[in-house]
C-alpha cells in the first residue's frame, strides 16, 4: 500500500517528525544544516553523547573532549578550533627547556638510551636527503647500512628503528618452520625483555641457560642444551644468540670463536645481539669485523652508548638481509624519509663512538670511587655499567636513589651507566654522597663482602665465578630494597 506514490509523500514527513520527537539532537542537527546554509556559522552546536552526559559520576580533569555533531561526522561544517591545542611555546622557550633537561641528563645514570642530541646532529639533520626508504629511495641510510656492513665484514646492512626490532627480525628470518629451538643466556635481552618475541614472531622455544662462572656462556654449556638429530620429541637447535656486552660485561672472544666453530660446524646459525658492541671495541681495541666474524647475523645498536636519537642496524649476508626486508614490512617497521635519522645516527658513529673509552674511564674512576668506600659491585666493571649495592656500607640501594633526587642525581635500580654526557662533576657528587651517607649510617649494620673482590671488580677483573643472581641484575635484583 505505502508502494503508492500519495501515501508516500504523507508517509515520509510524517516519518522524520516521530524521528526527530525520538532524538532531539538529530532534530537540533536538522536545524543547524539548515541555518549553516544561510545564518550565523558560529551558532554552538548541540552536544550529543558527552562523556559528561554518559558517566555524569565522572569527574574529569580537564573538560573531556566533547562529542559533537560535527565529530559525529554528521555535519559538513569547517572543524572549529581543536578542543586540545598544542601548548605554544616559542623557540627560546623550547630552548630553554632543552638546556635544562640537557643539565638533567648529565646526571642521569640510568641508562645510556637517554643522551640528548646535539645542535650539530640537528643541523645535519635539515641537510639530509629526503628519499623513501621503503622503495630502497634514501641515499642517507642507504651509505649509512653499506658502512656499518663494512665495518662489521659482513656484505649488507638495514636500518631499523630499535635493537629488539633488529634481534627479533633476525631470528624470525633465520628460523623458517617449527619445531625449532635457539639457546641463549638466561640473563639475555632477547629472552628477557623483547616481550616473549621469540616465541610470538618465530614459534621457537628457548633453552635460556644460566651461565656456571657468572659472565658468559661457555662451549660446553651450548653443547649441554643443544638438540642434535631427528628424535620427534624434542624441537632441534637451529640457533645460538649471545649478547656482547651483556650487563657491560665483554664475551671473552676466544669463546665465542670455540661456540662459533662447532655451532657452524653442525650447521647451527650464529646471532649476537651486539646491542653494545662498540663498548666492546673500544674497551678491547679490536675491530668490529673481527668481533662480528664469528657471526652470521649481527645487531649493532645506534642510540645505546653512541647516543643515536634511534636506530640499530642488523648486518649479515646480502640475501638474508633481503629477506630481512619482507619481514620488517610484515612487522610495519620501514620508515618513510629515514634519511634524517640515518645522518644522526651516522653522526653519532663518527664522533661518539671515539668517545667510548673516556666513558669507560670515567666508569671506573666511579666503580674505584665506590669500592674504595667499601660499597659493593656485584659484576666487574668492564665497560660503562656498575651494579652496586651500598649495603655494605649500610644503607640501600633505594635510600641512595631518594637522597641522590634531592641533589638533582638519578638513579634507576641497582645499575648504575655512565654515558658520554655523564659529566665527571655528576660522579663526585655521587661519590660524595654516598660518603656522607657511610657515615650517617656508620651504626647501620652492614653486608659483609670480599673487598679484595671487589677491588678486582672495580677494575674491570675477577678471578672466580661470579655470584648469582643469575636473572639480569637490573631489573630482578634489588627491587624490593
Ligand atoms: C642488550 C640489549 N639488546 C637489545 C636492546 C633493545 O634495544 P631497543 O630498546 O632499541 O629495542 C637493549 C635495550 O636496552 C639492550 O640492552
């Protein structure tokens, strides 16, 4: 019946008043279409769905954005004002912020990540080539990937925006179908802290193994977890990762060679996660080629101890590293015009990289600092990383970290990492505060400790195994003191 062309124009009017009697703001809508076509365009429009009006219990810190027809998509009006502008800050303004977080900065010893880039790594930024670097389209990173393979004696290079990206892109293409498996340092980043990547991206399982002498992983005890052969119970070798430095600690290299040889010899694949690395030529003198040698993969991260703003680059062979590609596209990881970050990070290789052994120095001028207070190191100080723990001496690590606040000094846990922006200024004050704690805690009782041990660990030695825990220090150990 309502298929007839009169009943249809009562029908339909009749129709959008009871619609409109049904949702008052539809009805409002209706009239602000109407009178936006002809009268004031700044009339306010009808809020619909407020958060305010859904939770009216709520309260809000700030007014909640509102809900309006126009973010309803219902109106074809220009977008007013957004509700949340950017804070304005002019250029002294933001420089004067810079500075000031800069001053922080070199008296933060909570990791080396957090160093600042300079005006000079800006200015070369501007200059930087612009091309896409998804299309292979950058000459920045382009040059930036062919030099670090070169220094690392592998054929190519690919930029990527982290050290957990790098590791975990070169295991997922390493690896092709479970069953599988990968040995690894139980205290090791690429079992610890990269979310459970390995067993989310690559289907393997991890047989994480704690270190018998404290600091690192010795052929035998690769051997001891490996799995050999076709038995259907168990999910076969097919890699080994190590991480150098691990916790600042260099892999003596004479081990990783012994590791290496009889991996590769079984036809096993060799990945370091060299997240550090630099520190370990610097610290060792010997070159990044001869260090990544025993390697068929290796991850060299940028904006660790080189103070790149991002970036890590994953050598290895040129054919691996093209597959590399369709992963990291998988995984969303290609970056656009990376060329600026290629410049700054190419920086940071030319003129920070040199800078690593003052670093190391000045870690072990602190390290001595401590232990010739009695404070304990609990790892030998073989690079830019301590850990410390002042019970010794009768007080916490956590007391040390509140007090330190108060003299503009950051602390995280018990790891305590110079970086190249540390300034020695920054570690006397440390050193001087944790004297004049000794001594207010001089009635404390205290943890006794081996000083000639750690005499040795300030100097960057040991002479026997190191005591557990065995889980990475930084975050496990010392949480609750
Ligand atoms: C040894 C090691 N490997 C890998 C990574 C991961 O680097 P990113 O934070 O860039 O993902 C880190 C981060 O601190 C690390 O310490």
């Amino acid at each position: 019946m309502l298929a007839c062309p009169s009943a249809l124009k009562v029908a339909q009017p009749l129709a959008r008043t009871f619609h409109r009697q049904l949702n008052p703001a539809l009805s409002s809508l209706a009239a602000r279409r109407a009178a936006s076509t002809s009268t004031s365009p700044s009339a306010p429009l009808p809020q619909v769905n407020s958060p305010a009006s859904i939770f009216p219990d709520r309260v809000y810190a700030s007014p909640a954005p509102e809900a309006t027809v126009q973010n309803a998509h219902l109106s074809h009006q220009p977008l007013d004002t957004p509700s949340h502008p950017l804070p304005t800050m002019t250029k002294v303004d933001r420089a004067q912020q810079n500075a000031q977080h800069f001053a922080k900065i070199q008296r933060d010893f909570r990791t080396d990540t957090i160093t600042m880039p300079t005006d000079e790594m800006f200015d070369l930024m501007r200059d930087a080539s612009r091309g896409d670097d998804v299309y292979g389209e950058d000459a920045a990173t382009n040059d930036l990937q062919d030099k670090i393979a070169k220094m690392a004696g592998k054929e190519a290079g690919l930029f990527c925006v982290s050290g957990t990206m790098t590791n975990q892109l070169a295991i997922r293409t390493h690896l092709t179908q479970p069953p599988h498996s990968i040995i690894l340092d139980a205290r090791s980043h690429v079992h610890l802290y990269e979310a459970g990547g390995v067993a989310m991206h690559s289907q393997a399982s991890s047989h994480a193994v704690p270190p018998r002498n404290g600091h690192h992983l010795t052929l035998e005890e690769v051997l001891d977890n490996a799995v050999f052969g076709e038995d259907i119970h168990s999910a076969p070798t097919k890699l080994v990762s190590l991480e150098n430095t691990l916790s600042g600690m260099v892999f003596p290299q004479e081990e990783i060679v012994r590791i290496s040889d009889c991996m590769r010899s079984n036809g096993i694949i060799m990945h370091c996660d060299g997240a550090r690395m630099w520190e370990v030529a610097a610290k060792t003198g010997m070159s990044l080629e001869e260090l990544c040698r025993p390697f068929d993969t290796v991850s060299l991260c940028l904006s660790k101890g080189l103070g790149a703003p991002v970036g890590s680059v994953l050598v290895g062979p040129r054919k691996f590293i093209e597959k590399v590609k369709w992963f990291r596209k998988a995984f969303g990881g290609g970056i656009r015009q990376c060329g600026s970050l290629a410049v700054a990070a190419n920086y940071c290789v030319d003129n920070h990289f040199q800078k690593l052994v003052g670093t190391h120095e000045r870690a072990t001028y602190l390290a001595k600092g401590l232990a010739a207070q009695g404070a304990q190191l609990l790892l030998p100080v073989e690079t830019n990383m301590l850990w410390l723990d002042p019970s010794s001496i009768g007080f916490t690590i956590s007391e040390l970290a509140q007090r330190a606040k108060t003299r503009g000094i950051t602390l995280g846990s018990n790891r305590v990492v110079v970086h190249h922006q540390i300034t020695r200024e920054a570690i006397d004050d440390l050193l001087a505060l944790v004297a004049e704690m000794k001594e207010e805690c001089k009635d404390r009782p205290r943890k006794e400790i081996d000083l000639e041990q750690n005499e040795l660990y300030a100097q960057g030695q040991y002479t026997r195994n190191i005591e557990p825990p065995i889980a990475r220090l930084g975050v496990h150990y010392g949480r609750n003191q």
